[in-house]
C-alpha cells in the first residue's frame, strides 16, 4: 500500500499477511481524504478505531493531522502497523494503542478526548460493532468536537441505524459504502432581557 499524498507520500507501507484485514481500496481512501480535506490541518484529532492496516491514519498524518490516534486489538496487525510507523519515523509522533474498541472509547470519555474526524471500518461481518460505536458518541458526544464527522466504512448490504445523528454524505465505491455522519448541534440559549 502507497502513500498517495503529503508528508509521506509515495512511502510504501507492509501489509499484515494474515487473512482477514482488508485495506481500503484505493479510489475510496482517495475519495475519503478528499472529502475530508476542508478538516485536516495540524490543530485536527483524527481516530483511527479499527487500524486494520494503519494505512487510513497514517496517510491523515501525512496529509496534515499532527494528532493521530490509530486503535488495532490483533496483535500481529498492531505490531504491523508499529513497525511502519518506526521505518517512516513516526512513532512518536502518532499515538498506537491495541484494544477493544469498546476500551478505546472508554478510554477516550474518561481521559477527555474529542477527536475532529474517527474512522470506523470493522470487519464488516460484525454489523453489531457499528451499533456500538454509534450508542457511545450518542452517549458522549463530548468526545466528537463541534462540527466533527463520525465516518462509517460499511458493507453496500448492511444499513446502520443512524437515528440521532445528520448523514452530511454517503458515497459507494464497488460494494464499499462511506458514511458521513455529524451530531446535532445544541441551539445557542437565548440571553435575557
């Protein structure tokens, strides 16, 4: 998998040889990364929550986000992607943590974080970990900044329940969906008289 803009550009990253991690197909992760462009810059938090292959929170640092969080609970693919970020000298820069995402979440509510833009692409067999993921930021909307997007990878076939939440963009690519999602914003409270 290549790098296709930015700091890092056309570095070449190791892919996890074990079945079942499936890298973003090209034409989506360049489309993502368009779409997203208006949000990144360096003062921007981006969540990577189900790593896979790195490449999705990588390629944000290198276009820009200086605070980079990337989550992978299989060991070989989180030892994967430390490697790459050691051989593109990163790993200091961008944060790896390797836990269930239900932890990662937790983590992020009790240590105050809010992120710009999380990333969320689990293996698309597990439809319940979308359910999941939606009922924390429905639940701590904390940790999703002003104007943040919550940003779905899932199958063409599988629908999420996104009650509670804006749908801002929903584009296909093959049988791959991406799914832009914001939280309302409380209404400004009228001054008194």
């Amino acid at each position: 998998m290549r790098i296709m803009a930015g700091r890092l550009k056309g570095r070449v990253l190791r892919i996890p040889a074990e079945a079942g991690c499936r890298p973003m197909l090209g034409v989506a992760r360049k489309a993502l990364f368009d779409i997203i462009r208006p949000r990144i810059g360096p003062a921007s938090s981006f969540l990577d929550l189900f790593g896979g292959t790195g490449g999705v929170g990588i390629e944000a640092w290198s276009r820009g986000v200086d605070d980079v969080t990337i989550n992978e609970i299989d060991r070989g693919r989180n030892r994967c992607i430390g490697e790459n970020l050691a051989a593109l000298g990163i790993a200091e820069t961008v944060k790896l943590f390797r836990l269930d995402f239900r932890e990662m979440l937790d983590y992020a509510a009790r240590h105050g974080l809010s992120f710009d833009l999380v990333f969320t692409a689990p293996p698309y067999a597990e439809t319940e970990y979308y359910g999941a993921v939606l009922a924390f930021f429905r639940s701590h909307p904390a940790c999703l900044r002003t104007d943040g997007l919550l940003i779905l990878e899932h199958h063409m076939k599988f629908k999420p329940d996104t009650a509670g939440f804006a749908v801002t963009k929903e584009s296909r690519y093959g049988e791959t969906v991406l799914l832009f999602l914001s939280l309302p914003q409380p209404a400004a409270s009228e001054g008194r008289t």
